[in-house]
C-alpha cells in the first residue's frame, strides 16, 4: 500500500505546491492514501474551512494540524466537527474534535490517523503523548493494522524517544513542526518508519516559511513583529511510505523535496 505524507502546508505558495504536486504524486506513485498537516495553511497560522475543503480536492484524505491549530477563530467548529481533519490526540478530555480516527483509502483498506503534540518547549498543557498514543494506538489497530501517527514537536529528542517507543505498534511516526526536513528517514527494529521531520511545503527562501526580515529583526531586537509568509523557491517537503497492508509493517520510506515547476 502506497501512502503519502506531506509536510506543514505553509501560507499560500504552500498551498500552490500542493495543489501542483499531491495530484501528480497520487497518479505517478499509484498512491491509496494522502495525509497533509494543514496547521499552517491560512497565512502561516492555522487553517480554515474554505482551505481544508481546498486541500481535500487536491488529494488529501486527512489533514493533521499542530499547535497553531486554534489560531484561526472563526474554524474552531470547523475542526472541533473533526471533518476529515485531526487537532492532537493528546489535548485535555473536554476539547472536542478528533485526535485519531480510521479512513477508507483508495485501494479498499483501512488506515488509522493520529495526530500528537509534543511537549517540550511547546507553550501548551497537554496529556502524555506517549500514553495517549499509545492507547490511542491499540484503538485504531483494533480496526486496521495501519496507522500512521504526526508527531509535531520541537525537540528531535522528544520526537526519537517516541518513534522507539511506539515502534511495531503503529506503521509510521512522521514528525511536523520545525520545517526543516531531515535526513534520518528509517525502518525501525520493529517495522515502524520514522522521520525527525518531513520538513515544509512552502516558501523555502524564508525563515522556516515567513519572510526574512522580520524574522532577522525580531532576533536582533527582541520585539514584537508581524510574520508574513514569503514566496520564493516554493517546495513539497514529504515522504512515500509502502506499508503492508496485513501487518502495517512499512516496508519502504522515500523521503521528497520537490520544487513548484510551473515557476
């Protein structure tokens, strides 16, 4: 089974790439399941409806968000609905919405979806991730061996103990958050793909997707600015997983960084 999995959607010329590359990607891979974290779709910050309906006419069967999940006032029912779109599993009881759920894909499988946050350096009180996955885990392969899990996080740290941790027990740990892409895309012992961070689709002249000035300014003065995103050398960050469909064991992980040809 052919999965994708695409990086932090970022503004605008995130969203250009994407609807440029997920539909040729589904085609030339012959891919059965697309899967976009969305958390930075609107402008850099959140998403709303009108973008998440977009992001599903270019493939994507499920959206994942992050800690910008909130950002977008007017979407909370939206993601609060759980429509095809997942806010972390690991959010206090009483927040609605959905953390994890299990899709339909194109060849006629089942896969499991979750979405966690991490909780080092993230300004947020969140559950465990690693006893919310966990549980949440042993639900979704109650009903399909595959699940995938976005693990969006600051630290590699927090990130790689989880991927051991929960590894043979989900079919991949794919990290969000940071934007920058990393080189450490494997198999785990036990059959679990892991990747520090799919890194960003979107505007890669930038600082992690906003335009540079005011990022440099912010570090020299330590003062309040308002972040835009930019819109040069725009880029599909991701991976192709090949999964199997009766264990959920991955068999193959390709990592992809690929620019917006039409430019």
């Amino acid at each position: 089974m052919k999965i994708l999995f695409v990086g932090d959607v970022y503004g605008r010329p995130g969203r250009r790439v994407a609807a440029y590359w997920i539909p040729r990607l589904i085609e030339q891979h012959a891919v059965d399941f697309c899967v976009v974290n969305g958390e930075n779709a609107a402008g850099g910050f959140g998403i709303t409806e009108k973008i998440g309906k977009k992001l599903h006419t270019y493939g994507a069967d499920a959206i994942t968000m992050g800690d910008h999940v909130w950002d977008q006032k007017d979407s909370v029912d939206y993601i609060q609905k759980g429509d095809r779109i997942l806010r972390a599993a690991n959010f206090p009881k009483a927040v609605k919405g959905i953390g994890a759920a299990v899709y339909p894909a194109r060849n006629g499988a089942s896969v499991g979806v979750m979405s966690l946050l991490g909780r080092t350096y993230m300004k947020m009180t969140l559950e465990c991730p690693f006893r919310t996955g966990e549980s949440a885990a042993a639900k979704l392969r109650a009903k399909t061996p595959i699940v995938l899990v976005d693990f969006h996080a600051e630290a590699t740290s927090e990130k790689i103990a989880f991927g051991h941790f929960i590894d043979g027990k989900v079919s991949a740990v794919l990290g969000t958050h940071t934007h920058v892409q990393t080189a450490d895309e494997e198999i785990l012992p036990r059959g679990t793909a892991y990747m520090t961070d799919v890194g960003m689709t979107g505007p890669h002249d930038s600082v992690i997707g906003s335009k540079k000035g005011p990022a440099i300014f912010r570090f020299i003065n330590q003062m309040p600015v308002r972040f835009a995103p930019a819109t040069g050398r725009i880029k599909l960050c991701g991976v192709l997983l090949d999964v199997d469909e009766r264990s959920g064991r991955t068999r193959h992980i390709e990592r992809l960084r690929l620019d917006l040809e039409e430019e």
